[in-house]
C-alpha cells in the first residue's frame, strides 16, 4: 500500500471531503441513516468551507490520490458568515425546505437544527470573533487515525492562517466527541471564555 501524506485540496477532492465528513460526524463515527438525508451534515459542515477557502483546505491523500481525511479553515469567519448568506443560504434552503422524517437514531442535535444551522450563519459570530477571527473543522477516517495525521494537519493549517496575518483560530465542537477533546488538549487548544460544557468552543493561536 502507498504511504499517506498531506497535500492542498483540489476541486476533484470535493465529493470525497462530503463522504468523509458524513463518516465521522456522529461524534466522531459514521453518521450514515442518522438524518434522514446524508447530504445535511456536509452542507452545513464541509462544503461551504472547499467552496470557499479552496487555499485552506488541506487533505491526507493516502497514496492512490484518494482522499481520507481533511483540515478545512476560514481565514475571516464574519465574511464567511456574509458569503454564506448571499452564496451558500439561498441554494442549501432551496434544497433542504423542510426536516425530513425522524430517524431510528434520534440524534441530540436534531435535523430541525441542522438545518436552521444550515440557514443561520450568524450562529457562527462568536464572541472572541476579534482575537480568533479564523475556525476549522477537522476530520479523518479511522484507518488514518492515531498516526500523527491529526497534529501535523493542524500544524499545516496555522502555518497557512499565520502567513496570512490571521493570529488565532477557534474551532466549536460537540461535548460528546471526547478523544477529539482529548486530541485538542493535547495540541495546546484552550477554553475560550463563551465556552459551554454543551457547546465547547476551543482556539490557539496560529504561531504559539
Ligand atoms: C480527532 C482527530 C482529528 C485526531 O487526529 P489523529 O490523527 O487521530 O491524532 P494524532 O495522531 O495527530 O494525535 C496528536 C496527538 O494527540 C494525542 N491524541 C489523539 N487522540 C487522542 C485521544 N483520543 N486521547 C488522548 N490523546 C490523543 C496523540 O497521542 C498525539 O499526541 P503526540 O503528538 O504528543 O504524540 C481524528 O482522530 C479524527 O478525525 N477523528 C474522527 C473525527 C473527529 O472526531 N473530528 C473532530 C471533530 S470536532
């Protein structure tokens, strides 16, 4: 098998990010069948950010071109939230006009609220939006785990934000998924005051 490395994100990659998000976004296991239309999860949580921030989405290819895992970031999150509404909330509403049926999963946060997340961009205006303008979502699928991929992804991430001028990036994260808190922790990320134990919202800056 060809080893894994990390490389920038190219358009041919977008599909692969989408399947990738929707296997790790139940608290960090595969979120398949757990609303009832799989194409939610990316389009609120992937998506936007490749259409967007193309430059700041990095992948681990692992080694036949294939993407499995990915760092994906916003340099400036308030015009990101702008963008969203003009660009990606008109076409994601249109798309997604109403909750689907309940599933067997019955999941905490709901799909009512991951569409109204889906149409509601502001709910990304964190309070330390001045000192953390950047976020980032992260994710790789369980065979690239634990081998380092994680830490040097984020490293490539602040590296990217930092040449850019952007001091700190903040990421928001559900409470259950306690190895990426742990995974965090370890990385130097800490507490930013408006974090909830319901809602953890953690930053670092990008050249500590
Ligand atoms: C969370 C995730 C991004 C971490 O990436 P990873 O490649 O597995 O982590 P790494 O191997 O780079 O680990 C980096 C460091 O964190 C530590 N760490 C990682 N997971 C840990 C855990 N569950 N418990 C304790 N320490 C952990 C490692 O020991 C390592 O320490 P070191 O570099 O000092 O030796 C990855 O496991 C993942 O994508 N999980 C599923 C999706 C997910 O939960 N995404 C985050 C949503 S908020």
């Amino acid at each position: 098998m060809s080893a894994a490395f990390i490389r920038p994100y190219r358009p041919a990659d977008r599909d692969r990010i989408a399947h990738i998000c929707l296997l790790t976004a139940a608290g960090g296991g595969d979120a398949t069948g757990v609303y009832s239309d799989d194409s939610l999860m990316p389009e609120v949580f992937a998506l936007p950010y490749v259409d967007y921030a193309p430059d700041l989405a990095f992948i681990v290819d692992d080694g036949t071109g294939r993407a499995a895992g990915y760092v994906i970031g916003v340099a400036d999150t308030a015009d990101f939230i702008d963008w969203w509404k003009r660009e990606w909330g008109p076409g994601f509403a249109a798309r997604h006009p109403v909750a689907g049926p309940p599933t067997a999963a019955k999941p905490r946060f709901t799909e009512a609220d991951l569409l109204r997340a889906g149409r509601d961009p502001a709910r990304m205006r964190i309070a330390e939006l001045a000192a953390y303008p950047a976020h980032l979502h992260i994710d790789l699928l369980p065979e690239l785990q634990g081998q380092g991929f994680g830490r040097r992804l984020i490293d490539t991430l602040r590296a990217a934000l930092a040449e850019r001028g952007v001091p700190a990036v903040h990421l928001g994260m559900d409470p259950a998924n306690t190895a990426a808190r742990a995974f965090y922790d370890r990385l130097g990320f800490h507490e930013l005051p408006s974090s909830r134990p319901d809602a953890p919202l953690l930053g670092i800056g990008t050249t500590d």
